[in-house]
C-alpha cells in the first residue's frame, strides 16, 4: 500500500468532531462509521493476503 492511500484518520477525526459547527443525525453517523469500517477491512485484508516476498525491514522484537 502505498503511502498516499492510507486512509486519512487524523483528518476525519478533525473534522467530525467539532460539534458546536455540524451536526449529524444517526443516519449520518453510521454512514461515516460503515465507510471507516469498510475502508479499514480493505487495508487488513490488503495486509492478510500479500504473499509477495519482501525483506524484513521492521520487526516489534528487540
């Protein structure tokens, strides 16, 4: 995945979260909710089927 395709948490945190400028009814909210929820199951699953051979560049272990 390339860099420019990650999905734009930060910003749409940002924006949504300023209530006293918009407001959103419950059909709105999950509306936004499904599309982070959809756009995140397509990045794990991007994750969890790449099979191509890579070098070990990053590791969590010491």
């Amino acid at each position: 995945m390339e860099r420019h395709q990650a999905f734009p948490f930060h910003f749409i945190r940002r924006k949504v979260r300023h209530k006293k400028y918009y407001t959103y009814s419950a059909e709105q909210v999950n509306e936004m909710m499904s599309a982070i929820q959809s756009a995140m199951d397509e990045v794990k699953k991007e994750f969890l089927t790449d099979t191509t051979e890579k070098k070990k560049r990053f590791t969590f272990s010491s």
